[in-house]
C-alpha cells in the first residue's frame, strides 16, 4: 500500500525504496515492542502463579493485535517463547 501511494505521488525509484525501508522498519521496530510486551505480560502472570494456557491466551492475544500474518506462542513452566511472522 505505501509503495503504491509513493508511486502515485510520481516520486522517483530511489525516493520510493527510502520511504519504503523507513516504513518497514517503523513496522519492525513496533513488533518488537509488541513481542516484549507480550513477554512482559506472561512473566508476570507466570510469577503470580497463572495457569500455562492461560498466560499463552492471554499472550496469544496480545500478539493478534499486530496484524502480523503468523504469530506463535509457546508457554512452559519454566519458558516463554513466541514468534510474529
């Protein structure tokens, strides 16, 4: 979508790939602010004794919240581990 704005607005190659990378990495910089808050939240719950599924629910939901294609979670009593794709 923001290639074809950029190419609407008649701007040349190079100026469309610079908006391009700046925009895609806005977008990486919000997933990983996303994924440290989802660790945040099951760390938490995990320490105050909560059930395994639901610290991944709740971690699960979080994550939906980016819009990312995939996202993964994997809670254990001793780890967490999750993915946005």
């Amino acid at each position: 979508m923001f290639v074809k704005e950029c190419y609407h607005n008649d701007k040349t190659e190079e100026t469309c790939l610079r908006y391009t990378l700046q925009y895609t990495e806005r977008i990486r910089m919000d997933y990983r602010k996303l994924a440290d808050t989802a660790m945040l939240a099951g760390t938490i719950m995990l320490r105050g004794g909560a059930e395994t599924n639901r610290v991944e629910d709740t971690m699960e939901r979080i994550l939906d919240t980016s819009g990312a294609a995939t996202t993964e979670v994997l809670v254990l009593s001793t780890a967490l581990m999750l993915t946005i794709d």
